[in-house]
C-alpha cells in the first residue's frame, strides 16, 4: 500500500516538523506493509498555478486542447500521485499563520473544480475517495486557546481545504512555541510523539477494516 509522505519545511535537519513527520512515517511502516512516496515541497518547489494553467484548469475537459492538456501536466502527476496512496502524512512549518508558500501551490494544482471536486447548488463535493492524513504542524511561537497564542490558520485550512475534495479523515499534530527556548522544544516534541502511537493505531484499524471490506465480495 502506498503511503505519500509531503514535506514543506525549507529546512532539513533542523526542521520539527520533518523531524516529527519522520518518525509517523516510520511508526506506520513498522507495523503495516507501506511503501513511501516522497514528496519534498522545498526540494522540488511546485510551479505557481500561472496564466496557462489557470485558462487550461477552468476550461471545461470536453474543449481542452493538446496545449491545455500540457498545461495540466504537473497537475495531473500531483493528483495521480494523491490518488495512488492508501495514506497521507503532511509536515509543514506555520508560515505567517498559515501554510508556506510552496504547500499553497501543491493544494492549488491539486484542488481542482470538475477533477478532485464538483460545485453544485449545495456547495462543493469531493471527487477523491476518502483516505486518512495525518498533518503535523510546526510553529515558533504558541498556538492554542490562550493568549498570547496566535490564530492557527493553518491547521483549519488544511482540513477544509482536503475536505473539499473528498479527504475527511484528517489527525492533526501541533509543535508549538518552537522558538522560546530548548525547554519549549522539548515539552512540545514529546507531545507530539505521545500522539504518534494513537494516530498509528486508527490508521492501521481502518486499513484493516477496508482491506476486509474489498474482501468481502470475493468471499461470497
Ligand atoms: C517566513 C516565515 C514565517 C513564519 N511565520 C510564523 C508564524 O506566523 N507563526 C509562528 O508561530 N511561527 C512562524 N514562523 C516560525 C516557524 O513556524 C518555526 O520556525 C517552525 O519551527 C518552522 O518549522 P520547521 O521547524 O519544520 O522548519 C515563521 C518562519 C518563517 C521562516
């Protein structure tokens, strides 16, 4: 089963959120048969969603010519790439209280209208079948209920916008207060890795449960 592992951190090993996206990886993989696709949003930064893209997206799939068709290439290999994996893991930094720029292209090349979603009277639906994602978010200073925390627009975002086509399963894990200080660091790493063994245990009881279900016809 394919587990797409996303990363946006411009930093390597000096990045949380790879850090603690690293070790989810590695906590599913020892105890279900999953192989990793990577995806490095910093390594290989996505193109903007530019004039060409933008004309080629919004034209209905019927009138596409040969170029809009090459103008949805890449979109095309990110929604491919999205749609062959059982699993999503996602670590990305809070970039001015949202996602950084680079995961902002990925979701505007992969939500896409009549491709991974459809508007209709009642709002937009999802086209992608539903999978679980588990997003770690990474941010220097607080985030939480209580000033002098700051409002997350990322971890809300992302769900929204994964909702929107289709990905409903979604486990968040927060590292905050990054920048105040090694003590900081450190209770905010050890939370998030107490949620790892949690978040591991759903995900293999629903690949489970939908490894039996796709059995199921066979069987009868
Ligand atoms: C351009 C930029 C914008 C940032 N904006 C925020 C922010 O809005 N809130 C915050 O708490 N931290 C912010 N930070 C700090 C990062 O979220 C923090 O350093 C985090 O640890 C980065 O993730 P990483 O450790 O995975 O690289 C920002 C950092 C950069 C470089």
């Amino acid at each position: 089963m394919p587990l797409l592992h996303i990363s946006a951190s411009p930093r390597d090993t000096l990045s949380h959120s790879r850090k603690i996206g690293q070790l989810m990886v590695n906590r599913l993989c020892a105890e279900t048969t999953l192989e990793v696709t990577r995806r490095d949003l910093a390594l290989t930064p996505p193109p903007w969603p530019d004039a060409r893209f933008t004309e080629a997206s919004l034209c209905p799939a019927e009138q596409r010519t040969d170029q809009h068709r090459r103008n949805l290439e890449v979109s095309e290999s990110l929604i491919a790439e999205l749609e062959a994996s059982d699993v999503l893991v996602i670590d990305s930094p809070m970039h001015n209280f949202t996602v950084p720029a680079t995961f902002k292209a990925w979701i505007d090349l992969v939500v896409r209208p009549n491709r991974t979603f459809r508007g209709t009277p009642a709002g937009k639906v999802g086209l992608l079948a539903d999978r679980p994602v588990v997003l770690i978010a990474a941010s220097g200073g607080p985030v939480g209920d209580r000033p002098p925390a700051q409002t997350d627009f990322l971890t809300p975002y992302v769900r929204y916008v994964l909702a929107t086509i289709g990905l409903t399963d979604l486990s968040t894990i927060r590292l905050d207060s990054l920048l105040r200080g090694p003590e900081a660091v450190d209770r905010s790493e050890k939370a998030a890795m107490a949620q790892i063994d949690g978040i591991a245990a759903h995900i293999r009881d629903r690949l489970v449960r939908q490894a039996v279900a796709a059995k199921a016809p066979a069987e009868l």
